[in-house]
C-alpha cells in the first residue's frame, strides 16, 4: 500500500481525473473546507471566551457563598415574626468551626461615607476587612500594598482606595502611596491603589480599611454585615450554603424553616452555571462543525460517482489490461482522500486567520471578551483524522460501483 501510495503514477492519475474538472472539484471541496474553517473558528472562539472568564475569575474564591441577616417571616420560642436579623463576630467563628467543608470564612462590614482631600470630595463605600479578603478576592494593586496584620493589631488608620477614588480626590500622576484623605473627616494614610474590577462578585467597595479599626470608628462593636464564606474545592458549595443558614438560624434562635430570615448569594452556583454554557457551547461547536465535515464529505462522494460514470470506459479498458478490482477501488480511495485532506488543510489554515483576526480585534487590553483565541495541536490532529476517515468511508462507495462494471460492458458504453 505505502508503494502505491508514492508510486508517482498514482498521483498522475488524480491529478490528470482532477484537472479535467477543475471547477467542480474546487467547488465539491468548498463544502469539507467550511466545515473545517467552522470547527476551528468557533472552538478557537470559545476557547477564547473561556480563557476570558477565567481571566476575570482567575484572582476569585469561585466556591464561595455570601450570607446576611434579614427580617424573621416565622415566630419562634417568644420573638415575633418580623425580628431584625444581626450576625456577629462569633457567628462567623461558630460557622468555620461548625460547618463541614469550609476553607475559609470572612466576616465584612461596609457603609457609604463622605471623603475629603484638598478641595476636592466625594461619597463612596467604605468597607472594614481582615487581610484574609485578599486571598478570596484577590485586588489587583496598581500601587502598594493591602491590608495586613500588623494594620490590624494596631488599629491603623490605613486605606487602599480603587483607581476611581484616585482619580477623583487626586491629580494626574500624583502620588497617592502616604498622601491623606478623610474618610468622615478622620484621617486615614493611604498605602495602596487597586483596579476596580468589571465583575461584581458581592458588594463592591470603594475603599478598604482594617475590619479592627472599622468597628472601633464606627462603633460596631461585634456586629458585621455579612459573612463570605468559601468552601474547599471537593465540597458542595451548595450543602455547606444550607448547612451554614441552618447553623445560624439555631444560634439566633429563628424558626428552621424561615426562608427570610438570611439572604444568600452563591457564587459557586452562578460560576458553575457559566461553565456549564462554556462546555455547552463547545459540544455545539463539536456538533455543528463535524455534521458540516460530514455534508461536505458526502458532496465529495457524490461527485466522485459522477466521475466514475463518466471514467467507466477508461474503467472498462483499465480492468481488460488486467487491473484487480482493488487496484481500481484503491485509486478511487485515495482521490477521495486527497480531496478531503487538501481542503481540511485548507480550512485549518484559515481557521487560524481568523482566530488570528478575532485575538487582534478583541483580544487587547484588560477588557477583552476574547483572549488568545486558539485551538491546540491536539484538535488539528482529531480534525484530520476524522477527515483521513470519512474520506476512505466515502470513497468506498464510488469505489465499489466503479469494480461493479463488468469490463464487457464498460468497453460498449459510448
């Protein structure tokens, strides 16, 4: 077979069946090219849109739910219903040691508050929180540092505010590392500048400042708004969300089944809902380029029968000079094959153009909805495979109809 395949007669003879056709065999092999050119670009793309949510949810605890109190809907052991809800300090401790599957537990508090630098103000959020925040949702400093221990042991008036803030309260290229502003006319030093992010991934602050030294300005006490709470990568996000609201609910004494007394949001439920349409996305992908590779295909075999009427002279003389009906469906194989190959290479090169394309228009910069659109090697591999298949399945139709000819017959025909 491998003599045959680099017999140079063999190829004389599909490119001479070739040549006699041009046109119809550019245009039999338009239809494998669009189903290649479409399995690439839209896998690359999807790709693309993956490795663009990836990069927005790269720095985030994705398995993590957030909890507040709310308002009591059910009486329960004296308090009536309509009972305000307040989560403390030691709910949040009892949660992490209390609940299986947590990673970490992280109790927030937040407010809209007046600042002030210079002559120049404005109203934003100001959030008290523990250095853990960094490691769940991670900010992503254009200048500084975070908050840390040391912040919070002594209670210091530090601040990392958000690029807004800074561009509002100080001027172009000023530096804002150890400059002051007032946040309800208390000084606080700033010691860090990070990038508002385009995802909201629960309350969005403004400006950040130790949990300690909030609840002393603020006079919270052990009060806090809400707990995020993050569950370690084998547990169900779900079950440790149902296990901590009932926790709570005992610890508050609330009745079990009060569906109002906290509001929930779980991240890991919506995040798994996205990659969910991700991998559906790419089943389609799947789905539609191959169905469209297979149309293709059979248009290249529907061809190569009308080849083989008219050939069947040539045939006829073919199989009276002693050709075996293998050699004969073997050369018919091999050009259906070829055509299939040479227009998946095609298709694979222009596939990469534009997902080539596709990186250049919308691939750039922090907002990018499509990030390094591509497909690995792994898949062109899969794709010529599946072409190197079809193309033999198909070809061995035309095939057996050519060795069907009796060559007494074949020789007769006009």
């Amino acid at each position: 077979m491998l003599r045959f395949l680099f017999d140079r007669d063999t190829w004389q003879e599909v490119f001479d069946s070739f040549s006699k056709n041009k046109l119809r065999s550019i245009l039999t092999m338009v239809g494998v090219w669009w189903g290649v050119l479409l399995l690439i670009g839209l896998l690359g793309s999807a790709r693309g849109l993956e490795n663009s949510f990836n990069r927005l949810f790269g720095d985030f605890a994705t398995n993590s739910v957030f909890v507040w109190g709310q308002s009591t809907s059910k009486p329960f052991k004296g308090f009536q219903k309509g009972k305000m809800v307040n989560l403390t300090l030691s709910d949040a401790q009892k949660v992490e040691d209390n609940v299986e599957g947590i990673e970490f537990v992280v109790p927030r508090n937040q407010r809209p508050a007046k600042m002030d630098r210079k002559f120049l103000s404005g109203n934003f959020s100001v959030a008290g929180d523990l250095p853990l925040l960094d490691k769940v949702q991670k900010k992503k400093l254009k200048n500084g540092r975070f908050i840390n221990e040391a912040d919070m042991a002594s209670k210091r008036k530090v601040a990392v505010i958000s690029d807004e803030i800074y561009k509002q309260l100080f001027e172009k290229d000023e530096e804002a590392i150890g400059a002051y502003i007032l946040i309800n006319g208390i000084n606080f030093k700033v010691v860090g500048v990070f990038k508002t992010s385009n995802v909201s991934m629960g309350p969005s602050s403004d400006v950040h400042i130790p949990f300690s030294t909030y609840q002393q300005i603020f006079n919270q006490g052990d009060k806090i708004g809400w707990i995020m709470i993050t569950g370690k990568p084998e547990f169900n996000i779900k079950q440790i969300e149902a296990d901590s609201k009932l926790l709570l609910k005992n610890l508050n004494k609330i009745h079990p089944d009060d569906k109002r007394a906290f509001g929930s949001f779980n991240l890991g439920d919506e995040f798994a809902k996205v990659t969910g349409f991700l991998t559906g996305m790419q089943f389609l992908t799947w789905f539609v380029g191959i169905a469209t590779l297979i149309a293709g295909v059979f248009a290249i075999g529907n061809i190569l029968l009308i080849t083989v009427k008219e050939r069947t002279k040539e045939i006829g003389v073919r199989r009276a000079l002693g050709a075996t009906p293998y050699e004969i469906k073997r050369q018919i194989v091999v050009e259906a094959v070829f055509l299939t190959i040479v227009a998946g290479l095609f298709g694979i090169i222009t596939g990469g153009w534009i997902l080539i394309g596709l990186d250049a228009l919308f691939g750039k910069g922090d907002d990018a909805t499509i990030v390094n659109a591509s497909v690995s090697i792994a898949v062109v591999f899969i794709a010529l495979l599946i072409l190197v298949i079809l193309g033999t399945l198909i070809g061995l139709i035309p095939a057996f109809k050519a060795t069907s000819i009796k060559p007494i017959e074949a020789l007769r025909e006009e």
